[in-house]
C-alpha cells in the first residue's frame, strides 16, 4: 500500500485516478470535520467534496516534503471558514439535528443524553472561531497539537494555548452539567 505521500506525487505526476484512493482514505474525517464546524450536511458534504477537487486541481502547488493529511484537513477548514462567512451574510435556517440517541437505552435516558448533547453542541459553537476550530480537531479529530498546529498553521505553543482557553470556557459553560454528573 503506497503512503499518502507517495500516492499524491502520482496523482500530481499525472495519475489522477489515483485520487479515489486518498478519497476513500479520508473522506469520512473530513465529513466529520466539516459536519461538526458546519452543522449542515449538506454544506459539509459540499465542502469534502470541494476539498477533494481543490487539492486536484492546486496538486502542483503541494510543497515536496510536506504531507498530505494536514494539507487536506487544511483545505477543508479553509472552506468550512469561508462557508461560515457566507453562511453569516444571509439570514439564518434551521439547523439540522445532528444528536442522534442511542437506541440501547431508555426514552427518559435517550432525552438527557440529547438535551446533552445539545448543551455541549451549543457550548462549543460558542467559543471564538480559532478556540473552536483547535477544540474540533484535537478532541473529535483525535489529532495530536503538532498535527494541529500542521494544519493550522501556527506553532504548537499556541495549539496548546487554544485548546486551554477552549477547554477553560466550556468548563465554565458546562460546570451545571458536571455538578449534576457529581451529585
């Protein structure tokens, strides 16, 4: 199985079927990413597929040396920020329900785990865009600060410092959730 690396210097050397590959490798992070900055489907869906494309069309501007996960998460979230920008500048729809309930347990516990979720959807939502953004892509992402910092473009030190301020915030916007967890 050929490395990221190697499979877009195919696809940049002209190969581009070879693309699919790195699609199906990463369309489902990117979705997840997307998804959670966007909170449409439909945007998110637009948005992992334009990614895809963008990286087709700029394969030639790909800096040799560098790696393809953290230029395609960049791309993503350079997109989801544009969409949020547009989405912004025109009146605002109903959200999609993105908390699903887990079927296993009871009504009263599905509605908790819900109302839940919701509450943490919303309180991170909440926080300044770049907070937000590191927030998403170290805890739902699993990606380590220097993959983070990758994308991001910006030193791990200042990863580290997002993702305090982030987790200080929600801390503070959830404690009644946590007093209730302890009680």
């Amino acid at each position: 199985m050929d490395s990221d690396e190697q499979l877009f210097q195919q696809v940049a050397a002209g190969q581009t079927e070879r693309l699919g590959e790195l699609v199906e490798r990463y369309q489902r992070q990117l979705h997840s990413l997307a998804l959670r900055l966007l909170h449409r489907r439909p945007e998110a869906e637009d948005a992992v597929q334009e990614t895809f494309l963008r990286a087709l069309r700029f394969r030639h501007q790909f800096r040799q040396g560098s790696r393809v996960r953290p230029w395609l998460y960049q791309i993503c979230l350079n997109l989801c920020r544009d969409q949020l920008r547009q989405r912004s500048r025109r009146p605002e729809s109903d959200l999609e329900d993105l908390v699903v309930a887990d079927p296993a347990r009871g009504p009263e516990e599905q509605s908790l785990q819900k109302l839940t979720a919701e509450r943490v959807r919303q309180a991170v939502m909440s926080l300044p865009d770049k907070h937000r953004e590191v927030f998403i892509l170290v805890q739902y992402q699993n990606m380590s600060y220097l993959e983070a910092a990758e994308i991001m473009d910006v030193p791990v030190g200042t990863i580290k410092s997002r993702m305090f301020h982030a987790s200080a915030k929600l801390a503070e916007a959830l404690k009644d959730l946590r007093q209730g967890v302890q009680a």
